[in-house]
C-alpha cells in the first residue's frame, strides 16, 4: 500500500474529522500518501480528490461536521458509475480506501471491495445503529447534545406541569432515545424496538400525575409516530398541556466530546493498520473497550446489534 483514500459518506457524525485527522497522521507515519475524497461517493465518482498533508488536517480534531464534505448518492449503486469511481482513484494511483460513514457508506465499500478495490469501513453516525461495534463515532456527542435539551425541557415542563414530548435523531434504532431517557431521567421512553402502545402511554402518565409527578418526559425516537398529532391526544385525554419537540438537526452538530475523538482517533489509526496487513472489505468497531474488524458482508446482513433491554428496563425502574 502506497497512497490511501479516505471519504466521510451519509450522514455528518461529531468525530468524522478526528478520524480523517487519525488517518492521515497514521499513514503518513507508514510513508504512505494519503488522499482526501470531498463530498463522499459523489465526490470519488466525480474526482474531487486531494493529497493531505500532516497539517491538512491541523485544527480539526475538535470540530464537529466533517471537513472533506459528505453527500447521497443514490447513484453510486449502478456498477457503471463504479467503475468510473475506480478509474479515479487509479488516476491518482490511490491503492486503498476508507470509508467513514453509516451501513449505506458500508454497502458502497463492500460493492467497491467486490470489484477488487481494497476498502475499510469505519463507523461514523451519530444512530449508533452498526452491528459489531459497540459504539460508532458521533453517538456519544449526538447524546450529551439531547441530554442537554431534554435537561432544559424539565426545568420548564416542570414549572409548568406540562408534558413534554422529546422527538430524537436514531433513524431505525432506539439507542439514542434509550440512553438519553436514563441520562435524562425521562418518565417514559418509546423505541422502535418495542411496539407502541399509546393508550398504555396515555395511563402511565395519568397514574404518574396521580403520585404527584409534576412533569412528564416523553422521550421518543423519530419516524415511530407524528409526535405534534400525539401531543393533541395526549392533551385531549389528559386535560395536561402537552407539547412536542422535534429536536432536528441541532442533534448533528457541534465539538465531539473527549470520548468520540479518542473512539475516532483509534478507529482512525487502526483502519491503515488493517490495510497494511492487507486486509480489505472490513469493518472498524469497538467491543469491551477493544478495537476488533468483522467482515463488512457480515456486519450488514448476519449480524445484528443486540437491543439493549437492560437499559430499556432500567429507565422504567427509574423514572
Ligand atoms: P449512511 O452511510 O449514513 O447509512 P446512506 O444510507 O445515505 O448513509 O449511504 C451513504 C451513501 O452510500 C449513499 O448516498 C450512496 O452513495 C452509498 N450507498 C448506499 N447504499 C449503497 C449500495 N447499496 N451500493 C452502493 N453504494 C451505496
């Protein structure tokens, strides 16, 4: 392996840039070359290439977002298109590449793994909803982010005796939501995990306000139902002023905390190690603490990420 790759795909991950930052750095120390790939797959298919250099990446492991850029590119599923990616990046004589992003940045990797362009996956979102690893980059910025907001709500639901209806960033997995309803101490959590039963929602609030409770959390992951319309209800039935919160984009951005440059910066260095073994098609993650690879075709169809129940009943526990 001579000159390395490197792009951030999907969706923008506190932590991304700390890895691009751990890459480069690491290669460099091998005398490999390394290359920055703005704006993701589209920018790899359209030759948006650029040497790094150890000061490229200066003043950039304590910035959120992602520097090189990252995009959807639906297109990068069409084998042509691939191709004329590969050509690219044999245009600069680029050998291997890393790809730092969620389970669809994974599937572009693997396709170009098939084609016989070496690739390794690195876990950044902020859904923490990759198998084989235990956290992915950006999760645990994303979640102080929401336990910082749902701390503000309670200070108001609480003075108002409102219910508050917390919408969160998770995409398909509950994670979010999960550890933020135990951080934030939230009365009630609702995952896409577990069925939604809201008439069962509806009582336990009620019996929460008959034990004197004088706010109410919901905390909710996105997609699972229009919180606006379950505030109306919810408000309907319980004669409580009810309110939602869609959290949005705030989630996404900002300084990774210590933890996500530590998890990136490991992550980082141990992908060029991966390729100077010559592996390829694997994925990065963290497990007990260590670094571990699992194969990338494994990772996205056998393996799945175990729902943490024990968190899930330990917030009830609390609330
Ligand atoms: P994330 O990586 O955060 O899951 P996406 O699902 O949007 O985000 O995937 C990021 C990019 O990965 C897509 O825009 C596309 O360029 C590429 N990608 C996703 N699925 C595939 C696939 N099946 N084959 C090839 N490339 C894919």
């Amino acid at each position: 392996i001579k000159k390395v790759g490197v792009l951030t795909s999907g969706g923008d991950a506190p932590g991304m840039n700390s890895a691009v930052r751990a890459v480069t750095r690491t290669c460099l120390t091998h005398d490999i070359e390394v290359f920055g790939i703005f704006d993701g797959f589209a920018g790899l298919h359209a030759g948006n290439i650029k040497q790094l250099q150890r000061n490229s990446v200066s003043d950039i492991i304590n910035r959120g977002g992602t520097f090189l850029g990252s995009a959807r590119f639906p297109e990068f599923k069409e084998e042509s298109v691939r191709k004329e990616a590969i050509k690219q990046l044999e245009k600069f004589g680029i050998d291997a590449l890393i790809v730092i992003g969620g389970d669809g940045s994974y599937m572009g990797a693997l396709k170009l793994s098939e084609m016989g362009f070496p690739c390794i996956g690195i876990p950044g979102t902020i859904d923490n909803d990759i198998a084989g690893t235990d956290f992915t980059i950006g999760f645990m910025t994303c979640l102080n982010t929401i336990v910082d907001a749902v701390d503000r709500l309670r200070d108001t639901s609480s003075s108002h005796n409102r219910i508050s209806i917390v919408e969160m960033m998770g995409r398909h997995c509950g994670d979010l939501t999960l550890w933020a309803s135990v951080a934030g101490g939230c009365e009630y959590v609702i995952v896409p995990e577990i069925d939604f039963d809201e008439d069962a929602l509806i009582k336990q609030i009620m019996d929460g306000e008959e034990k004197g409770k004088k706010h109410a959390i919901v905390a909710i992951t996105e997609h699972v139902t229009d919180v606006t319309a379950l505030a109306k209800r919810i408000e309907a039935k319980t004669k409580r002023e009810t309110r939602a919160t869609v959290l949005g984009h705030i989630q996404r951005g900002g300084a990774p905390m210590a933890f996500d440059r530590i998890l990136a910066s490991r992550m980082g260095a141990y992908a060029v190690e991966l390729l100077l073994e010559g592996k390829s098609a694997r994925c990065i993650g963290i497990q007990c603490a260590k670094m571990v690879d699992h194969d990338i075709i494994e990772c996205l169809t056998d393996m799945k990420r175990p729902f943490r129940k024990d968190l899930y009943e330990l917030s009830n526990i609390l609330y």
